[in-house]
C-alpha cells in the first residue's frame, strides 16, 4: 500500500459539510472552503484531519466517523466494521480461500503441484520473515503478504481472536511453526485481519510469486516480477467481482485468454453485498492507480501485455527474455 493520495478541492463560500462529521466545514483565509476527498470513495473531510491523528481503516481506508468505533487490531491497525464482517482472522480460517486461489490458478492451466504452507501472521512476525529473506521485492511502506524461500519459524495466529472492551482484539492465541525447505517455496504469509477480497488478493499476488519460482523464473526485475503478480491478483478481483453474472456477460466483457478461468471461479461465487461488490473495485481501483514503478507501473505493462497476447504468450515471453512482450 502507497501513500494515501487525496483530492485537493476548493469551493466557494457555502455550507460544505464533511462526510463522516457532519460538521460544517471552516472557510480558509481566501474566503474558500477548502477540503479533501477520497479519491475513490470521495468522503469529503476537513484538511486538519490529515494531521490530527484521525483513524483510517486499514483496508478501505475510509476515515473512521466521529459516531462510529474502528475495532484496533493488536499491532495498532484499525478496521471499520464493514471490513471487519468479512475479515479473516487465523489460519483455519484463511485454508478454504487459499484452496479457491489454488483452484483458480488450476482454472488458468498454472497448477501449483507442491503443497506450500500458507499462514496468517501478524505484523511483526511478517517483519522477522522479510528480514530473513535474501531476496525479494517488498511494497512499502507495509508489506501485507510473503512468499517465503528461506527456512524460519515464524509464528502464526491459530485462533480468531475475541472483541473485547474499547473494541480492542483480546485472546489471541499464536504458535511457533517450523517451516522446512523441500521446494523453491518454504511458505506464503498473510497479514491477519483483513477483508476476504483483500486477503484473497494478496494471496493470488503471493501465489504467482510461487508459481515463477517454481517455474523457472529466475531473477526477474521488479517491474515484471511484481508487474505480473498484481496482474494476477487483478485478475481474481475480477472473477469476485463478477459474481452472479452469467457466464456469457462474463466472456464477452474480457478480451484476454483467462476469461474463461474468470468465468470458471466466478459461476462458483454467490451474490455479494453492495458494499463488498464496492470494495473489490475499490482494491482494482488501487492496483490499477498505484503510483510505484515496480507495483503500478509493473502492473500496466503486465496487463496490457495479457490483454493483447493473452496470459500464455505473455508468461512464454517473459520466460525467454525476462520482460513484457
């Protein structure tokens, strides 16, 4: 996740009231309202909240309303309870989700043989895991997900954690896990307590990883290496976010080879709320608009590569000459 980006917006001297306060905001010195909006959700707040402290959430990013309480995740995060509905708190919980990404990578004809490890960390144990790796491309400012190639042990979250007082996350319970190299993959690591769409995201993202690793991919440059991943993690956001369409809607509205994967994982899924069917374009949305050379301006080339040659040819190439047709 990048910078937060916002919209600067000036407006003449009427009543303009924040999104999530209700309070009217103040006229600067120039006799305009100034204010900020999301540039997705385009809540509209005052500048001052940007250097008060006001709580985002972590996931969507929408800034926490004065008559509403964030749950505060162990290591400091803050979640809305939109997000929290369908947030994935440990291990257990995250295995049918990363059976779907295995079983969407299959629908695609890129199955991962190897049986790779995927647990749900928390924040500092996702920090030990990348300083122990040698290489890697890592998206600052917080990395949220690992493809491990190195043995460590890293401690999982074993059991959801309960709400308690103030709305703080209490009973966590995590275990020490040994992890044993036995192929180019040691583990997949997920940061804990996010929504479903993003954790499934993250997980495509670090699952590509793995499948170039273990696909004779070596030492690829950031752009095409991270380029790629995001390409594939778009990709599974699209097959969510056409659920319940049919398949026919599903073909034509993609022009490249994996609609029919698209199609595949899409007939599987149920209705999804409105704000869920939101969210997941909202994480297209940051895929899509990420400012990063490796991440963003990666990820354009990789899908527009895809769109025009299709995936096969897209990975064929990059195989024989380590970048984008």
């Amino acid at each position: 996740m990048g910078k937060i980006r916002s919209d600067v917006l000036c407006v003449e001297s009427t009543k303009l009231s924040s999104s999530f306060t209700n309070a009217q905001i103040p006229t600067n010195p120039a006799g305009l309202i100034e204010y900020r909006a999301h540039p997705f959700w385009m809540q509209k707040y005052c500048p001052s909240h940007e250097r008060d402290g006001t709580p985002r959430c972590c996931s969507c990013e929408r800034m926490e309303p004065k008559d509403t309480k964030y749950l505060i995740l162990d290591d400091g995060r803050k979640l809305c309870l939109e997000c929290l509905d369908s947030a994935i708190m440990d291990t257990n919980e995250c295995q049918p989700l990363y059976l779907e990404i295995r079983e969407f990578y299959e629908g695609l004809h890129m199955k991962v043989e190897q049986q790779i490890p995927m647990l749900l960390v928390e924040r500092s144990a996702l920090n030990e895991a990348m300083e122990g790796e040698k290489h890697g491309h890592h998206h600052l400012p917080e990395t949220r997900g690992l493809c491990l190639s190195e043995e460590q042990t890293v401690t999982t979250v074993l059991r959801r954690p309960k709400i308690g007082a103030g709305y703080k996350l209490i009973d966590m319970i995590t275990e020490p896990c040994r992890l044993v190299r036995r192929c180019e993959v040691t583990a997949i690591l997920i940061l804990y307590g996010l929504p479903r769409l993003l954790t499934g995201s993250i997980l495509a993202h670090e699952m590509m990883h793995a499948w170039l690793r273990l696909n004779g991919y070596p030492n690829l440059k950031p752009e095409v290496e991270e380029g790629i991943c995001q390409v594939l993690a778009h990709m599974w956001l699209e097959s969510e976010t056409y659920a319940g369409s049919t398949l026919i809607d599903i073909a034509s509205s993609s022009s490249s080879s994996s609609s029919a994967a698209v199609a595949i994982a899409s007939s599987k899924k149920g209705e999804r709320s409105d704000f869920e069917k939101k969210l997941g374009e909202f994480f297209k949305h940051q895929i899509e608009s990420d400012s990063s050379s490796a991440y963003g301006d990666g990820f354009r080339q990789g899908n527009q590569a895809v769109l025009t040659h299709g995936l096969k040819r897209t990975l064929d190439h990059i195989r024989l000459t380590g970048t984008f047709p």
